[in-house]
C-alpha cells in the first residue's frame, strides 16, 4: 500500500513537471507577430503550434493555439504567436492533420497551405483590410448535463454591454476527451453565459474573473465555478504518528498547505490526535497538507510551523516544543531509562532567552537596568508568546 | 611622600581624560574616516557611497553591510574600538539605543531648523523623549495593491464599505476580493489606527483594551471572513502574485516580485473607514542615519560634513530613483522624475495618514502580544472584548516587568 502511494505520488509529480514545461512562459506584453493560414477545404479548426529556438512554447499544449477565421478574408485564419516562437506547425482536424515545422522570420507571416507537405511562406500582405488587433484570451471550461448539446457560451462587458460574439447564442463550444467543453474567449470578457440546445437552455447570467475558470452546469442551468482545476490530481490522505512529550495534555495537530493557506482544521488548536498504541497517536489529513503543528493544554504548548514532504506518512516526534524531529518511515525510538531515586529531577528545556540579558551587562558602558530587562521581557515575552500560540513567521 | 604620589597619579589621571576629551579625530594624511553601518540593498547603499564620496579626501566614508546589526549595536555600540561612528537603519529602534546611551542627537550636529524641510511625520519618528535621533532619509509604508486585470482603476474601493461588498461580490471559486495579513500586529495596526485606537502610546501605555481598539478589531472581524484563514506572509503575497486575489495591503518590497510575475500592478490611497470618516493609517518606518555616542566628539566636525552632505535633495530623489523609496525631505517631491513615480507617491499620499512604528522600548513586547490577540479573535473566534482585556493585561504584567 505504502508503496503504492509513493508511485501515486511520483506519478503525480512528474505529472505537474511535464504540465509546467509545456507551459508558455511569455509576458503578456511581448513582441508578437500575426501568423495567416490559409488551409485545404478539409482541414478544420486549424491550430499553431509555435515554439522558440530554446524550446520554450507559445501555448500550453498541442495542438496549441486556436485559429480564428478571418471574417473579411474566406478561407484565412489568423493567430497571434510571440515573435520569438517564430519555429511553427500548423495542423487542423484536433492535431490528426500537420504540415512539418518550419521557421518564420520575427514578422508577419501568411501561409499558403496546400497539403501537408506544400507550404508556400510570404512575408507580403495576403489579405485584405485591416490586420486584427492582439487581444488575450482565457480558457472557460463548462461541464454540462448530458441533455444539453450544442453547448455554446455567450460572453461580454459588464456593465457597458459590449458584446463578444455577434449573435445569440454566441460561441461554439469545444468537447474534449475529458467531459469538459473549452472555449477562450477575451480577456475583456466578466460575463458569461453558457447556453445549449440552440440557446433553449441556459445559466443565468455569471459574473467572473478573466481567468481560467471551470463551471458546473446542471440539468436545470443551475451553474458554479471555480478557478482551481476540479481534475487536478487528488493525493490520498496521510497519517500523522506523534510522539507527545507527557506534560502536553490532548495533543492536537494543526494541518495546513502553505503557502496557499488552505486549512484542515476550521479553527486552532485543530483537531485531537488518537491514541495509536505503543505510545503513539496519529491522525489522518489530506495528502495535500505540507506544514504541521503539534500542540497540547488547549493549544498553549506548540511546536514551531513543520514543513514537510506532501503526499508522505509523518512521524513526528516531539522532545519538547524546541526539539522535534519529523521521520517519513517509522523511528526507532530507544526506550529512555528509568529515572532512579538519586537522579536530580530533571530541569524542562528553559527557552535560551535566558542567556540574552548577559549580552548586555550593564558594566561595560553603563547601561540603563531598563534597557537590560527589556530584551529579557522581550523575549520571554516571545517565547511565551511563542509557546502558547499558533504563529507566527 | 605618599601625598605627592597620589597627586602625581591624580594629575596623570586627569592629563589622560583630557587627552581622551581633546584628540584629534582620527586623522591619517590629513583624511578621516567614518564608518557607518547598514543593511540595505545595493542599490541604496550605491547611492549613499556616491554622494558622501564628494567629502573625499578630507573625509572618507566607509559604508559596512552588517547582518545583525541591531543585535550587534546592543553589543558594541559603546566600545570604541568596536562600534562603528553611525549607522543607518529604520527608527524603530532608537528608543533603546537612546536608552542604553549610546546615541547622539543629531540636533548636536545639524541646525534644527534644516530639518522643517522634512515630512513631519518622519521627525516625529526620529524623536525620542523630546531629541531627535535620526537625520531621515527616506521612508516606507504599507500601500493598497491591486490587479488592474480584476479591478478596474474606477472600481477601486474608496471606503472600507465599499471594500467589504466588493469581497463578498468577488470572492468566489477560489479567487479573493482582498486579502492581508490579517493577524499580524504590523498590517493591524492601520485599521487600528484608522479607529483612533493604537497599541502603545508614546507614554508606553498599552491601548489593546480601548473601546477604539477593540471597536476596530471587531469591526474588522467581517473582513477575515472572506480571507484565507491562514493569512501569513507567503500565503497573502502568492495569492496576490498568482493572480488569485484581487487586492491587498502590502510593502513597496513586494513591487518587484509583483511585476515580475506579470501583474498589471494599481497602486490607490488606503480606503476610509465608514464609521470614522479615517483611512486606514498603517505604520511608517524611516530609514536614516544615526549618530553613535563613541564618534560624537572625537569626530565631530566630519560627522557634521556627512550630515550635510545628506541634507541635499540629490540624495533623496536619487534613492527614489534607484529604489522606489519615498523621500523624508519634503522639496525632493518637487523633482518631476518622483514626482511621477506611482509607488512613490502612493507612499507620500499614505504618509498623510502614517503613523510612525513607535519607537520606544517598550514596543519589544508588544509585536507578539498584540499578534496572539489577533490569532484569539481571526483564528480562534474568541470573544474580542474578552481576549482584548486579557492581552492588555498580559502586555501592562511585562512592562512592569521591565521596570
């Protein structure tokens, strides 16, 4: 099983790798150069792929970036690339059709295309009017009931009601392998609507965010979105073993991801760990979480912030609230000896602020005893601080 | 015989004082040299070495990176052989470093009617106990960020109302209206403020428990409730980097790393609190130089040349320039370059409102106190007037414990 979850994990993780080198690393606000097609009759929905020297792509993934025709030129389509992913495929038919890659000049650059194999490349002006201006786009995705077909996404201005498709019900659109429909639609865009059936079905109106959003849509258009991908990887939960030091009453454990701060626990001290057995206690928490706090007396004893590994069984062990160290396969823990009669009790771990006063003698160049207590109380102050409550950086 | 021995001895004694009192600043071909510490970027750094390289040769200024100074200064700021002649750092501290007695007032250097051409505020914040400390340079606050890609510029809350319907409007599907650090005494302090509350005053009385005080925490319980509810420093400023909140109250330090990551970055004043007609005044903290006691008079007359050479507007708008830091001096504003720099005058238009971190001693052992406060409230969801009277008392118990 542990092995198990270690490929899951692995497997995620060289997952998120190969998604974020594919990903484009471009600036919204570089050099681009306009790339005209003009493809065979049967080549639809036409895309570009566009890649840099260094490897860098233009897009995120095949294939790539979507044409758009050109309303006052029949047949040419157009899409905007950076001027330094000038080496390019155009292909259509959802990538099953492709010419070879080829190398575009840092300008505007219109393809006569053939077939696959016959591209004819000019750096004159091919078509007519007015060249269209760059305008960014962000994905929307909609998920949809299954009766809904032809799904389409209406899309504007508020409140100034400029349009982003000419006609109700607006856009086509895409269905993917994965039960998601994908449009992108302009960044300008923070209404949307998505409607089916020929616009017989619809949401109502959403207001939204120009950013990469996924909405649920029910059978009755009752629809919610969100932003973080809902087919993102899910990790198994974890087990957290805690070894607690015997003074710490009702050891909790406070879970969280940093650094998007998402919480397990709705508030501190979190929840109570369980008695696991041979002088352990553990607690399960999604495999998400990366930072851990131990604590005890109702959260007035704790350990510093954990970072740890996500997606990993945790042991910690918890000497006092400086001393812990965290394990990802169980530790042997040697048993400690028994205190005889004679052995002095031993002293609890005193904070080491007890040794900043002796910095600051007041003999070596008469100082204020006001100033001498200050860091002591300072630091006292922390450290009491410290120890009874969550916090902080 | 014994007489005579002894006055010997006391006259030895006395030669060597006035020997001590009187030499000569340290001279080596006719050049002194003064050495200031710091912690500041290059950039800054760059700028002060450039233009206190124009008292050379008479005076050569070595400017020394020192990691720890403020712990260092505690340690050493009274040996002469190891403490260097000034320092440069923010004001906060120079409450302690007067009260050790380790500091000069630069008023023993510097004509004090130089210093009116200075933003009150930041003299109010080199002032302790009625001297003034620091020879400002420039200064910092808090600044009201926002992604020009979610909120246009004419859609910028200009009251905390305002703000609070556009997060409930805005915070959905894992997108934030606003978000900020929360509980951190730091980032509390403005709304503090803005309420007529504080959490020391200069008599070094604690103000947790005051009905501004707590008017001000409980009024900005609603606003936590549409944050994440950890909100410490890496989470509040990745959400904003990443696109993911839509605003939020953070340091000009952070406008870097925003831009980098693609922001279309807008800068506005901090919105009003409704219910007092106040914006939200965040603490200010001024950078400048300060005088060590050790340096005072053996080299006095070069201290006084370093000084003035840093009274000049070129050293205030060339900072501004290199760095994006505000200038203290009021008549750098009037340089077009500045003058037309946003994140500049975002921060002279918020120092209206500043208020100066205190510089007292006592202020030590607020920081965590006041944030425990505010873990109780934002986190915990405990009763603000409860936890408010339960934190003063912790705070008035240490600062007894300091006397």
């Amino acid at each position: 099983m542990k092995d198990a979850k270690k490929v899951l994990v692995l497997f995620i993780v060289a997952v998120l790798l190969l998604l974020s080198l594919s990903m484009s690393v471009f600036a919204d606000d570089v050099e681009r150069i306009i790339v005209y097609a003009k493809v065979p009759e049967d080549w639809t929905e036409p895309c570009v792929w566009a890649w840099a020297d260094d490897g860098t792509n233009a897009f995120k993934a095949w294939p790539g970036g979507e044409m758009e025709a050109d309303e006052n030129n029949p047949g040419w389509y157009y899409c905007w690339i950076p001027a330094e992913t000038g080496n390019v495929i155009i292909n259509a038919n959802e990538g099953e059709v492709q010419t070879a890659d080829f190398k575009l000049e840092a300008k505007n650059a219109w393809l006569i295309i053939t077939d696959a194999d016959t591209v004819e490349i000019s750096y004159e002006t091919k078509t007519t009017g007015e060249i269209p201006e760059y305008v960014e786009k962000f994905p929307v995705h909609a998920k949809v009931d299954e009766n809904w077909e032809d799904v389409c996404i209406w899309a504007w201005l508020h409140p100034d009601g400029t349009n982003a498709y000419e006609a109700w019900p607006g856009k086509t659109m895409k269905a993917k392998d994965t039960g998601w429909y994908t449009v992108n639609v302009p960044i300008w865009v923070n209404s949307i609507i998505i409607n089916a059936n020929g616009g017989e079905v619809q949401t109502e109106d959403l207001t939204i965010d120009p950013a990469e959003v996924w909405v649920t849509v029910d059978a009755e258009g009752v629809a919610e979105f969100t932003y973080n991908d809902p087919d993102a990887p899910v990790v198994d939960d974890i087990t957290v073993y805690v070894k607690s030091p015997a003074d710490w009453n009702e050891p909790h454990l406070w879970a969280w991801s940093a650094p998007d701060g998402t919480n397990v626990f709705s508030s501190w001290p979190g929840e109570a760990l369980q008695d696991a057995g041979d002088g352990w206690l553990l607690l399960e928490v999604p495999g998400w979480v990366n930072s851990v706090i131990v604590n005890g007396n109702e959260g007035s004893v704790q350990t510093a912030d954990l970072s740890v590994d996500a997606g990993k069984d945790l042991w910690v062990v918890v000497t006092d609230a400086e001393n812990v160290a965290v394990y990802y396969e169980k530790p042997e823990i040697p048993k400690e000896p028994e205190p005889t009669e004679t052995e002095p009790p031993a002293e609890t771990s005193a904070p080491e602020v007890t040794s900043e006063p002796a910095k600051e003698e007041p003999e070596k160049g008469g100082i204020n005893p006001l100033l001498i207590a200050i860091p002591a109380v300072a630091a006292i102050a922390g450290a009491g601080v410290y120890f009874s409550k969550k916090k902080k950086s | 015989m014994k007489r005579w021995l002894a006055i010997l001895l006391i006259v030895c004694l006395v030669t060597t004082l006035f020997v001590g009192c009187s030499q000569p600043e340290e001279i080596s071909d006719g050049t002194v040299t003064i050495t200031i510490w710091h912690d500041k970027e290059e950039e800054v750094a760059a700028v002060l070495q450039t233009e206190l390289e124009r008292l050379e040769p008479d005076i050569v200024v070595k400017l020394e990176r020192k990691d720890g100074l403020t712990e260092a200064l505690k340690l050493v700021g009274n040996d002469p052989k190891a403490a260097p002649d000034m320092y440069f750092f923010a004001h906060d501290k120079l409450g302690v470093y007067a009260e050790m007695g380790i500091l000069a007032p630069i008023s023993d250097f510097i004509d004090a009617t130089a210093l009116e051409a200075y933003l009150p505020m930041t003299i109010e914040a080199a002032t302790y106990k009625g001297e003034i400390y620091q020879l400002p340079l420039y200064f910092e606050t808090l600044l009201y960020m926002y992604n020009r890609r979610y909120m246009k510029d004419d859609k910028v809350p200009k009251t905390t109302e305002e703000l609070y319907e556009y997060m409930r409007k805005t915070t959905v599907g894992g997108h934030y209206g606003f978000v900020e650090q929360h509980s951190t005494a730091y980032y509390s302090a403005g709304w503090i403020h803005a309420f007529g509350g504080y959490i020391i005053n200069e008599e070094g009385q604690p103000g947790l428990d005051s009905k501004e005080t707590i008017a001000a925490l409980e009024y900005h319980k609603k606003f936590v409730e549409y944050m994440p509810s950890e909100g410490e420093y890496a989470t509040v400023n990745t959400l904003f980097r990443e696109a993911k909140a839509h605003s939020t109250i953070g340091g000009p330090w952070l406008v870097p790393t925003i831009r980098e990551s693609g922001i279309d970055l807008g800068l506005a004043p901090m919105p009003v609190v409704n219910e007092t007609g106040k914006a939200i005044a965040p603490y200010s903290g001024v950078q400048g130089l300060h005088v060590l006691k050790v340096a005072a008079g053996k080299k006095h007359d070069a201290i006084i040349k370093v000084l003035q050479q840093l009274t000049g507007d070129e050293v205030g708008i060339a900072i501004a320039k290199a760095s994006g830091c505000a200038p203290a001096k009021l008549s750098c504003y009037d340089d077009p370059d500045v003058a037309k720099d946003l994140m500049v005058m975002s921060m002279y238009e918020t120092a209206q409102n500043a208020v100066p971190m205190p510089n007292i001693p006592e202020m030590d052992v607020m920081w965590t106190v006041t944030e425990n406060l505010l873990v109780d409230i934002n986190m915990s969801g405990k009763d603000v007037t409860e936890s408010a009277k339960a934190a003063q008392k912790k705070a008035l118990d240490l600062i007894a414990s300091m006397k």
